[in-house]
C-alpha cells in the first residue's frame, strides 16, 4: 500500500515547473531510446503528474502509470478527465511486492524516479517483474558522476564522496528540486549492478548535454556530465536465489 510521499507537499510546484512540453534533452532521449510505441503497452512508473505518460499515449501506446504520490496522481487523473488519453493511474508504491499484480508490458519507462525511491532493488525487480521476455527499460537520472558546480548540487552532497551512497538533501541555490525533496546518490556500478540482477542487460547509453539556457546560467556545471538515459533488454526471468 502506498504511504505518504517526499512529493505531496510540493505537487504544484513540481507540475508547474516540468509541463506537458517534452523538449529537455534528457526526456527527448529517454523516448529517443524507447523507441516507437504505438500499439505497445507501457508501464511508467514513478509517473508524478503524467508528462511523460501523457506523451507516451499521445504516441498511441496503451499506458498505465504508478506513483506513491496520491497529490501528484491527482493532478494526473484531473488531466486524463479533460482530456482522455485512455491512461490508467495506480497509487502503489512500486518498490513493494504486493503492488505487483502480475501484469506483463513492452516496455517499463521511469523519467527521474530511481532516485526518489529509497529502495532501488525493489524498485527495479518490479519494473523486470512487470517486463515481458525481451521488452525493455528506460530510465532516466541525474548522472551518478555529476559533482555539481557553483549554486547547482551534483548527485552527492559537496562536502561528501562519491562512493558515500544515501539519501541527502541539496542545498545548491539553483536546485530547487532536490532542496526540498532530496535524493538517494548510488554510484555508476550500483545502478547497472542492479539491473543485471534482475535480468536488465544495458544494451544503450545517452548523455545528453543539458538545455542551452541552463548550460548559459551554469557554465561551471555544465562542464561534466549531467544526465544519463539507459535502455535495458530483459533477458529472461533470472533464476531463484538460492536459499
């Protein structure tokens, strides 16, 4: 059952500040990467207010998506009512066993999300779990290398390590996401470490640089890598633990 979430609090902020307009570099990648999807079914998970949902059934593929924050599905249902894409929203914490009912989709699609949930393992057995043989996982994420620059938080805490993984809140002037809501930082290694796990095998890479006006307002920052997009294949179903 999904419980009380980090975004409840700042939902109109966050549907205000990322519109339906998909041209950031990084959402332009992950559906890059994804590829075409019409008549597919697709599962986005962590789906906030439904930007990328929305894009995804405007596209024409059959959509369902899940997120742990009821204020932010409420803004994403409030726009399937004005206008109907065909979209199914869940409330459920993707994470937990019991919020996978043994459906089976194309492809699994996460925009930004992997770091808001604070259990990654359970976050991406449901995303393989929900995955056909052969259907693939996009995702993207603030890069694991990004350190950061003047005013901006990287994807660890300025005074930290790189390899010191946790939850943590930024406190760069111009993040004003992740100042309110934090997120977990895990190392280049953890993320692909845990999807070959689960049967996610990395088969494409993007860094897509970041828009000219934030480079032009970052200049320090926009020296390093600043996004990653991955697109996984599952392979299979991976074999029970041993126990």
């Amino acid at each position: 059952m999904a419980g009380v979430a980090r975004y409840d609090d700042i939902a109109d902020f966050y549907a205000a500040g990322w519109t339906d307009a998909i041209e950031d570099p990084a959402s332009a990648s992950l559906l890059d990467l994804l590829g075409p999807v019409a008549g597919r079914r697709v599962l986005e998970i962590a789906c906030g207010h439904g930007r990328i949902a929305r894009e995804l059934a405007r596209r024409g593929a059959d959509v369902v998506g899940a997120d742990i924050s009821a204020a932010l599905l409420g803004k994403a249902e409030a726009a399937e009512r004005e206008i109907p894409l065909g979209i199914r929203y869940v409330h459920a914490d993707v994470s937990l066993p019991d919020s996978r009912d043994g459906s089976r989709f194309d492809a699994v699609v996460c925009s930004f999300g992997l770091s808001d949930i604070d259990d990654l393992d359970g976050a991406v057995a449901g995303a393989a779990g929900a995955l056909r043989a052969g259907g693939v996982f996009v995702c993207s994420i603030l890069h694991p290398c990004f350190p950061g620059g003047r005013e901006v938080s990287g994807s660890w805490p300025g005074d930290g390590r790189y390899h010191a993984e946790g939850w943590w809140r930024a406190d760069g002037e111009l993040s004003t996401l992740r100042r309110q809501v934090g997120a977990n930082h895990r190392t280049l290694s953890t993320y692909v470490n845990t999807l070959r796990r689960h049967g996610l095998w990395v088969d494409g890479l993007a860094e897509p640089e970041p828009a000219r006006e934030w480079a032009d307002r970052r200049p320090d920052a926009a020296r390093f890598p600043v996004f990653l997009v991955m697109r996984c294949v599952k392979i299979g179903d991976p074999p029970p633990a041993e126990g």
